[in-house]
C-alpha cells in the first residue's frame, strides 16, 4: 500500500474522500446524530482497511484527528463490547501505526489500543437454521390467515373429500372384477440396464487444491488454545452449513496456529491466500472450515520443527478481491469440491509449495516424483499479479 501523497484517485475516490472530510467536520459538532454518524462509520469500516476500503488517503487522517480523543475517552465495553464500535478502534490504530500516513506519533501520542481485549463475539449465524426458521415463520402466518375461513367452507371441503374417496373405491372394485375376468400376462423380465462407465480420475496436479483470496473481516485469540486465532474470512462463498454471515457478507470460520508468530493486529482487515477445499475440522471445539497459507524457513535434515518461526503470511496481489481464484502457473485446472483425505492430495504437493529469490510464492514439481516434471510455476491471481511474503526466500509454504 503506497503512502497516499503518491497516491492516484478516480473522480469517484475524490467524491467519496470529500465526503468523508465533511463527516469528519460534522462529528466535531455533532450533537444527538453523532451516535448515529459513528454507527455507519463503524458499519462501513467492518470490511475495509481504509475508508476507501485499501487505498490510504487524506480522509482517514481526517477522521483520524477528529476521533482519537474520543476514542481514547471510550471505555473497554464502548469500543470492543457488545454495543462497542470496533471497527473504528480499529482504523485509527492502522493510521496511527502505518507509516503510509507519516502521522510520525510518538507511543504517549496515540491512542492506546490492547488488541486482545476483545469483549464481544458476534455469534455466528447458521444459515440453513435461519432459513429454516423464515419459512416456520411465513407457514405460521399463513395458517393464522386461513384461520378466518369460515366452517361452512371447512365443511364443505370435507364432504368434498369423501366424495372423492368413494368414487376412488368403486373405480377400483370395478377394475378388478374386469381382470379377474382376463388371463394374467406373464411378466417379462427386463433387459438390464447397462452401467455407465465411471469418470476417468482428474489428473493429478496442485490445481486439485482450491485456493482462493480470502479477505480476513475480524480475528481473535482462540478461548480455549494459547496458540490458535478464530478469523472470520470472507472467501466468495455462497451460504451453506459451512459459512456463516459477518457485516453482511458469507465467511467461513478458520482456525489458524499463528498466535504468538503473528501479532494479532497484523491478522485484522486483511487478505490472505486461503486452502478452500480441505475437510472441515474441529480445533479446541471451533469448527475450522478452511486454512491460511503463510511461510517459514524450510527445515534442514536432521534438524525438528520447533514452530517458532518466524512465520509470514502468502499476501495476493494488489487489488485482488474475496473469492478470487489462485493457481499456479502452468497447473490451471478444476478443483476438487473437498478433497478426500485419504488420497492425501494436499500432502502430496505442499512439499512442492516455496518461495522464490524475488519473495514470489511458487510450485516445484520437482518436489513432488509422482509428477515426474521439474516445472517451476509461480502462484498468480486470475484478476492478475503474483502472491508474494516479505522476506523469506526459499521457504516453505503450507
């Protein structure tokens, strides 16, 4: 993200970032709407980095100035409690921390953020229960609407249907005395019908792994295990038993061993290359239902991963959006809709998964003898642009 004073803008960006320099002006006098005001800002912030949603510009800063004394007055409940407003906590401690905004604070000048403080959880929302639930509601509504029928018209409905219970019985008196009249026809026995064949296998290669570009909406320390964090990601997904509905938008719950190799303010609003398509766990009694992908140093022989790190998430390109496709060059192919465990697809080319001298994320079939290839393909987004880590090179990704 370049800093914004080199930043470009579309007419459409310079509308939206005068109006939030007039929102910003606003809150400084706003009386009984303030509360109002803040509540769409914070609505608005639940999936952006920035006002413009990535882009860095003066507006944040704007809004920055305006909200920091009064967010640094707010209690633990007002900003992360259950009525709080996290999400603008959030953004002024990107802008007071980001050097893109060249704010240049000194730590008694910002406000205080704890990170880990996080008073309340958004239950998820099990999609198929909630639709379950609208059409009780709508059969409900309906039975109470017929109720105003009167019993006359019950009644005759009634009479209605012995009617046609009789007329059912004496059809069927009738035509078994006309068979019982009539030879029985020897039943012939029916030529078999002939099996399709089964579908050839998919061939092997890493495009059986669905990975895709995953937006992270919120993440929190798992309740129950020191070193996992609950994210709420944003992947394109349509509503099933595997999502749920956070902001408005379909995410899945992952559970990622980051905690303590990641901070956790660098796992906030931010996207991420996801494994879309590996069977959905249970992790310390959170069901995980995707995986992150992020780097460490390849483990040399002989010596025993110790999973200290240090440990860098794969980032997408620029631009990239929730859902986007993520392949790897010379590997395009269908994925699998979940892969079977026990084929161990995922196990048989993550060893294959590295990174290159230019930080560039890549797959070596080399790595993988079943392929019988030495190809090198780097991991690119269909909108375009290579997955990159910051400084690991030659790494292993998984």
């Amino acid at each position: 993200m370049a800093a914004f004073s080199s930043q470009t803008y579309s007419p459409t960006e310079e509308a939206e970032i005068q109006q939030w320099l007039t929102t910003s002006e606003r809150l400084k006098t706003a009386g009984d709407d303030k509360a109002s005001i803040l509540d769409t800002l914070n609505s608005h912030l639940a999936s952006r980095t920035t006002l413009l949603g990535s882009k860095p510009s003066k507006a944040d800063v704007a809004i920055y100035e305006t909200l920091s004394p009064l967010v640094s007055a707010w209690s633990p409940d007002e900003r992360t409690g259950e009525k709080g407003r996290p999400h603008i906590v959030r953004h002024l401690d990107f802008v007071q921390n980001s050097p893109q905004f060249g704010l240049g604070l000194k730590d008694e000048q910002k406000v205080n953020v704890d990170q880990d403080d996080v008073r309340y959880v958004k239950p998820p929302v099990d999609a198929k229960a909630e639709k379950e639930r609208l059409k009780k509601e709508k059969a409900a509504a309906a039975a109470a609407a017929a109720g105003g029928d009167n019993k006359e018209a019950n009644l005759v409905d009634r009479t209605k249907e012995k009617v046609k219970e009789k007329a059912a019985e004496a059809k069927g008196a009738a035509a078994a005395a006309v068979g019982a009249d009539k030879p029985k026809k020897e039943k012939k026995e029916k030529a078999p019908k002939p099996q399709k064949a089964a579908p050839a296998p998919a061939p092997l290669s890493p495009a059986l792994i669905d990975l895709r570009v995953g937006h992270i909406l919120k993440a929190v320390n798992h309740p129950d295990a020191d070193s996992l964090y609950v994210s709420t990601i944003a992947m394109g997904d349509p509503a099933s038993e595997d999502t749920v509905e956070y902001e408005g938008r379909v995410c899945r719950t992952v559970c990622s061993g980051l905690n303590g190799l990641i901070p956790l303010a660098e796992m906030q609003g931010r996207k991420v290359v996801v494994v879309c398509n590996l069977k959905p766990v249970k992790m310390r009694g959170i069901k995980s239902s995707a995986m992150v992908l992020a780097a460490s140093p390849k483990i040399k022989e002989g010596e025993v991963d110790d999973h200290k790190g240090p440990v860098e998430l794969v980032s997408p390109p620029e631009g990239s959006k929730a859902g986007d496709r993520v392949f790897f060059e010379g590997w395009r192919g269908e994925p699998e809709g979940q892969l079977n465990p026990k084929k161990k697809i995922w196990e048989t080319f993550q060893p294959g998964f590295t990174t290159n001298d230019n930080l560039e994320v890549a797959f070596d079939a080399s790595a993988v003898q079943q392929l019988g290839k030495t190809d090198v393909g780097k991991l690119v987004a269909e909108s375009g642009g290579v997955c990159t880590v910051q400084t690991l090179k030659g790494a292993t990704v998984r």
